[in-house]
C-alpha cells in the first residue's frame, strides 16, 4: 500500500539524518552509513547485511532498529521485522514501533493484533502524521480507530490446489503386496469471517474445505469440512476466545466421522518472559465424535491439549507444536478379536524456515508422535492354521517419525509456488501397523 511505503520511507530517513555516526573506517556505525547508501539505491539484500554487520559489530542504536526493521518488512522476512520493531518499544519511538508493528501484523494476516497496534499508536503520544495514518489503517480494517466499537474481521481465504506423489497410500508394511503408491490431487480452502460485535470482541465464522484424491486407489479418498463459531477478545498482548466447533470427514464417499465440540484458546503476541519466545499460545478442544454406519468403533468422545510456540533465530525462524491428545471410543469387536482405537497420544511438531531471498524461502519440518492405545489388541496368530488359531493380546504402542524439506517462491503478494518433500516412518509394537512413505508434493497457493 503506498501509505505504508510512506511511513517507511519518511521516517528511515528521518532517523538516518538524525543518527550520530563514527568516523572511523571500517566501524559499525561505518557499515550502518553503507546500509543507508544500499536502502536508497534500492538494493534491499546488501543494506540488509551492512545493517546486521552493525549490529554484530555492537551497534544498537534506534535508527539502526528501525532501519533494520524496514528491510526485514521489505524483503517479506516479517517475523525478523517484528522482532526488530519491538526492540523499540520500550524507547522514545513506541510510537513508531507500535504502526510498523501493524503492518507487520496485517502482512502475517493477525488482524486483530493489527487493530490492537493501530490503537496503542492512536492513543499515545505520537505525531498527529503517525496517529492519522494509524486511523486510517483501522477505518481499512472496519471502522475508524476515533470511534467506540469493535472492528470486524474482513472476509478473507487461503486456498491451495496441489498434486503429487504418495508411495504408500494405504500406510502398509513394506511386506505387504498391496502396498502401493500412486499420484494423487488436493484442494484446500481455509476462510474467515466476522459476524457480530459482541462485548469487547467478536463473534467469528471460521470454515475449512479439504480433498484428497488419489485416481489408482479411490477407496482411499479422503474429505473434510470443518467450521467453528468463536467468540473472540483482544487483550493487552494478545487474543482469548472460545465457541462451537464441526467437523464432518469421510473416506471416499463414506461418512468417517462427525464431531461436535467446544473450543478455548489464549494467544500471547510476546512471549519474551518465557525463553525469548515471540509468540505463544495454549488451547483446549472436546469433541463428542459419531462414527459413519462403516466406523461405529470410533464413537466417543476425543480430547485435546495444544501448545504452541514461535521464535526467530537470527534470519532464521522457529515454530514449534506440543500436543495431547486423549481418546474415549467404541473400539472395534469381530468375533475373538478386538482392536483399540482409543490412543493417548503425545505429539511434537517443529519447522525452520529461512528467507534465501526477497522471494524464495526453504525449510525444513518435522515431527514426533508417541501413541500407546487404551486397551491390548486381541489377535489370532496369522502364522497358525485358521482351524488353530489362538488370541494373543498385544499392547498397540506407536513411535511416528516424519521428516521433510520444502521451499516456497513468492509470486506476488498473493500467489506462491510451494514443493515439498516428506518422509514418514511408524514403527509400532504390532507388526501390521509398521510402515514407511514418501511423499512429494507441489502445490499453488493463494490469498484473498
């Protein structure tokens, strides 16, 4: 938007010009005047190294902060960008960090930790040019900041068209001759949505669309629809909420299952107080769960405990997941013998990501799950005659490695290109639910 390249620009100069610098060759403070130099030729990814030479060298000065926050925002690293810019609020130029730190936000697509920003930068003691531009940013986000109420989220949605390669689509041993791979198709759709002003918050529509198809093995096509009404409230430095949750899924035109739930959830915008983490959040999710007429085994109830974390690294970034899941169903009964589907599961997820350039970002993903199963399976021996077959109990304990590489390229502001490629091991206790997949995928994405 031309507002923000404004702000931007009038101010990076402004506090250049108001920097006292060295002169002394070879200093930081010389690296902070070459940065400058690169930032208004136009070349983004050298000021970005003179200026983080200055900072390594020692430099630490707010118009070094802010500039360095400025290329972050400009070359799309947004979470180094409000990471720098919240360097600043404790300074004489909050402010300032407070609209950039907006920007930011709206580009990661937080709008209500945008409008949170945009306030604070209405209500303190900023320039009446800073303050002005805030207000226009919440009137763009639903109403003007100078007015009582709650602004709306927009609607809004994330869509992804993809296509691979899945080389084992039923999860079978190895062992197994039909274990098979083969291309498959995927469409995710994700929106948002805000009904109402309730209170201090809103009332928020979310929706998620989601199909896999695979042309060779259509048996294992698998569909989901989900939406959830939440009540959501800002506070100080974050978001609480909670509502209704549905979902609805099915394997190729059975009904798998159907679940109905409640939510609450916390969200921190700064987590410096623990481990210098940059966000944080923790929710709770019930679920009462109704297995389609082929899965009456998976009614019940399904509980679950998440936590999450992100942190940058220098230009790298960090997210991090912890799970608990808990489960209460039916379970499966055929004549002697007995399956569990009701697993204690324990989960971790972790990804990194880094900006290679304005553009093109790679990473790495991957994840941990622990599953120990409510009660033992009991089995026929498979390697005895059908005629002299004994049940054996055996106590279903799941270890689930998974492991990737991906890397994503920014056409616009809106599209970009992302392939993936993963690894998935399970080594479980029984035999039969051991395997191993890789997969690759391409996909298409777009934000609206």
């Amino acid at each position: 938007m031309l507002v923000n390249r404004l702000i931007l620009g009038s101010w990076l100069f402004a506090l250049a010009s108001s920097a006292v610098l060295a002169d002394d060759s070879n200093t930081p403070a010389d690296a902070f005047k070459q940065g400058v130099r690169n930032f208004q030729s136009g070349d983004l990814n050298e000021a970005r190294r003179a200026f983080e030479s200055a900072r390594t060298g020692g430099l630490e000065s707010a118009p070094l902060l802010y500039n360095l926050g400025v290329v972050y925002y400009r070359l799309a690293d947004y979470s180094l960008a409000e990471e720098t810019f919240r360097a600043l609020l404790d300074t004489k130029h909050r402010p300032l960090a407070t609209y950039n730190l907006g920007l930011v936000a709206l580009k990661q697509g937080d709008t209500t930790a945008a409008r949170a920003w945009f306030e604070q930068t209405l209500n303190s003691r900023s320039p009446d040019q800073l303050q002005a531009m805030a207000d226009l940013q919440l009137q763009k986000l639903g109403r003007s900041g100078l007015s009582d109420g709650y602004a709306l989220t927009p609607p809004n949605a994330y869509l992804i068209a993809a296509g691979g390669y899945d080389s084992n689509i039923a999860g079978l041993p190895d062992t197994s001759v039909a274990s098979e791979g083969g291309g498959f198709a995927e469409l995710l759709g994700t929106g948002s949505v805000g009904l109402a002003e309730i209170g201090s918050g809103e009332l928020r529509l979310d929706g998620v669309v989601y199909s896999r198809r695979y042309p060779s093995e259509a048996e294992f096509n698998t569909s989901l629809i989900a939406s959830d009404v939440l009540w959501i409230v800002p506070h100080g430095s974050g978001t609480r909420g909670g509502g209704v949750t549905f979902s609805q899924s099915w394997f190729d035109t059975d009904v798998f299952e159907r679940r109905y739930g409640l939510e609450g959830f916390q969200q921190w915008s700064n987590c410096d107080q623990f481990l210098g983490l940059s966000r944080c959040g923790v929710s709770l999710a019930v679920a009462q769960v109704a297995g389609g007429e082929a899965f009456e085994a998976y009614d019940g109830q399904w509980y679950k405990l998440r936590l999450t974390a992100r942190r940058p690294f220098g230009a790298w970034y960090w997210r991090g997941e912890y799970s608990f899941e808990l489960n209460n169903r039916a379970d499966f009964v055929a004549g002697d013998e007995f399956y569990s589907v009701s697993p204690r599961r324990h989960e971790l997820a972790l990804s990194l990501r880094y900006p290679v350039s304005s553009q093109l970002t790679a990473g790495w993903s991957g994840g941990y799950q622990y599953s120990r199963y409510r009660d033992p399976h009991r089995l026929l021996e498979t390697d005895a005659p059908v005629e002299e077959a004994a049940v054996e109990e055996q106590q279903r304990v799941d270890r689930w490695f998974e492991t990737g590489l991906f890397a994503e390229q920014r056409l616009s502001d809106r599209w970009l290109v992302r392939a993936e490629w993963e690894i998935q091991d399970n080594n479980s206790r029984i035999d039969r639910y051991d395997y191993q997949r890789h997969t690759f995928m391409a996909s298409l994405e777009a934000s609206f």
